[in-house]
C-alpha cells in the first residue's frame, strides 16, 4: 500500500516525503515542476537512503492518474499540489482556479474510481481571511480576499461534501501558517522560481547578495513594532503534522480542520534580527507602503492539533533561521 503525494518535489512536499520514508511509509510521487525541480527529489533519495516511485505530470490528466491508481495500490493521498502565490493568483484567477480546483476535482475522481478513501489537503490559514480576531480557532468563518485563498476556501467545502456523502471517507485539512527552515542536512529547502513572493525565501537572497536590500512593507501596523506579525512554524514540524494527520485519517471518518502553527506571533523585524543573528549577515531594509491585502496579525490557536493529532511544533524561530541559512547560504 502507498501514500500517494502530489507536489512532493515541492519545498513542503519533499520535507514530508522525507518524514514517510524515515517512518517506514512506501510512497509515489506526483509532480509537474511547476514551482520545484528534480534536484529535491535526488535530496529526498540521499538523506532517507531510500527510493521511490515518481511520476513527472500534471495532476489534471486523467490517463497519468490512472496509471498511477493502477500501477501502485495508494491507500491515502497527501495533496500539497497547487499555485500558491498570493499576487499571481490576482493576475491569474482562471489558471489558479482550474488548475487549483479542477486538479483536485481530478485527484478526488481517481480516488473515489479506484477505491483510495484517505485525504491529506494542504489548506492554509489565509482561509481566516481579514475578519477574525487572532489567534485563529479552526472552527472560524473563513474567506478569502484573493482567488488563491478562495481556491483553499473552496476546496475545504469540497472535502466536507465528499465526507458528507461518502461516510467512509477521511480529510483532514491542514492550515499552515507560515513555513520556513529547512531540512538539517541543507540537501532539501525552499527555492522558489523566480523572485520570491514569500519573505523568507527573498530575505535569504538578500543575505546572499543576490539582492541589496529587503522591502518591509509598513511599519503602521496596531503590532508591537508597526510590522506585520506572522506565525512562523518549521517545515519539518509541518512535515511531522502531516504523519499525525495521516494516522489520525486512518482510524477516523469525516473531514477534520486542523491548524499547523506555533500558537507564537513574529514581527518582520523580529525576523530580520534572528536571520542576521543565525547567518552573521547584515540584512539591510527600507520600509515601505503595507502590501495590498496583507493583514497585521496571523497566528493559530494551536490547541486542537495536541488535543486531536497529539502534535505540537517543536523548533523556534531560530531553529528555522539557522536551518533557513544552511541551506539557502551553504553555511
Ligand atoms: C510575511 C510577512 C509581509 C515579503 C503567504 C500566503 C499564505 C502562505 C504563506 C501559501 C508579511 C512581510 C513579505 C517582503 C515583507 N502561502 N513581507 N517584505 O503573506 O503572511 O502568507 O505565504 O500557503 O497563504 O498568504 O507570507 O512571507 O509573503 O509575508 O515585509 O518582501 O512579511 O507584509 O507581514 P504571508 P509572506
């Protein structure tokens, strides 16, 4: 039996496939490289000493998923598979939508064809939207503000529906809040095509010289230093969240949400000091005007995942800088 993992040559997808193969889970692999590349599949290969099935292609063609049911027996699903950039999404809306919605449309088709009844759904917390207060609790309404964070929107009451009709059918949609780090080895990490839209990736570049300066967008927000505060959480934490899903799937019915967070709110500049402290760079910034859309607070309640996956995140936000710059710097 195999988990099947869409997007698992991405930087949450590989981090987790690590996590499976360390624990004894055989696994496929599902992805396009639209944002990652098969280097990080060679760093999964070389840290767990172990190999597995892959398959190049987009999770929107019915003929590769059916080679993919057919050829291997996949028990469960890890969906991580999907645009994710918040300002594209805006430009793109019709891509994001069929590619985000059709594509797990297409995913739920096969599994509901060959009989696979287990779904891990890589959700975010932008589906707290700009309404609710912080920290986030997973029983909130959600929104969005942009067709990104409509398509996580949708795609929860897309699962909700399948477990409504389908009683035997297991989701657990996973709310991430802000990943960053890497793995310890520095073989698998975030590298994003293009300029970065996340600000860890882009204040990396900036350690590394590759740009002058970080862009902190406002520093008027009602938090303690003006800036945009975040809840930073580990990838490999993540990644563990995503093995405590699985065996919670396992033995329960029904669809589940569940917040992947530290509970632990990090300002901007907070950030930038405990990056310049773990990479002994200097990362110069220049405030500038708040980012359309952006809120100034977002951090988790992380009660429910103790209380129903028994998982709390284990590394801070110097963990994850000094683990960020070992990859991203080599050091
Ligand atoms: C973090 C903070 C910015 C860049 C997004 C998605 C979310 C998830 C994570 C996918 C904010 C500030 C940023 C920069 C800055 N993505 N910032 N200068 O917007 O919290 O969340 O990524 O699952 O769904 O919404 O992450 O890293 O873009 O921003 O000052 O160059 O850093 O204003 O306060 P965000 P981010």
């Amino acid at each position: 039996m195999s988990v099947l993992v869409t997007g698992g040559a991405g930087f949450i997808g590989s981090h987790t496939a690590v996590v499976l193969l360390d624990h004894g889970e055989d696994i496929v692999i599902l992805d396009n490289f639209s944002n990652s590349s098969p280097d990080m599949l060679d760093g999964i290969r070389r840290i767990t000493g172990k190999d597995f099935k892959f398959y190049e292609g987009d999770m929107r063609d019915k003929a590769l998923l059916d080679r993919v049911f057919t050829e291997n027996k996949i028990e469960s699903v890890i969906h991580f598979a999907g645009l994710k950039a918040v300002g594209e999404s805006v430009e793109k809306p019709l891509e994001y939508y069929d590619n985000n919605i059709n594509g797990t449309l297409c995913i739920l088709e096969a599994m509901r064809k060959y009989g696979c009844k287990i779904m891990i759904f890589s959700s975010s917390a932008t589906v707290y939207g700009n309404d609710n207060p912080v920290p986030f609790v997973e029983g909130m309404k959600t929104s969005a503000t942009n067709p990104y964070g409509w398509t996580k929107v949708f795609i929860e009451h897309i699962l909700e529906g399948v477990c409504e009709s389908d009683k035997e059918f297991s989701a657990v949609l996973l709310r991430y809040f802000n990943p960053i780090g890497a793995h310890k080895s520095g073989l698998i990490g975030e590298k994003p095509n293009g300029i970065p839209n996340n600000i860890m990736p882009y204040i990396m570049k900036v350690a590394a010289g590759e740009y002058d300066h970080l862009n902190v967008f406002g520093d008027d927000y009602d938090t303690p230093d003006g800036t945009g505060v975040r809840d930073y959480i580990h990838v490999v934490d993540l990644a563990n969240g995503h093995l405590s899903a699985l065996e919670y799937a396992r033995k329960n019915k029904g669809a589940e949400a569940v917040n992947l967070g530290t509970g632990k709110g990090t300002s901007v500049l907070e950030l930038v000091a405990a990056v310049e402290k773990a990479s002994d760079r200097k990362i110069p910034y220049v405030i500038t005007a708040r980012r359309p859309g952006d809120i100034a607070e977002c951090y988790a309640d992380v009660s429910k995942a103790k209380r129903v996956l028994n998982w709390q995140a284990q590394y801070d936000v110097d963990d994850m800088c000094a683990d960020n710059a070992r990859w991203a710097l080599k050091q």
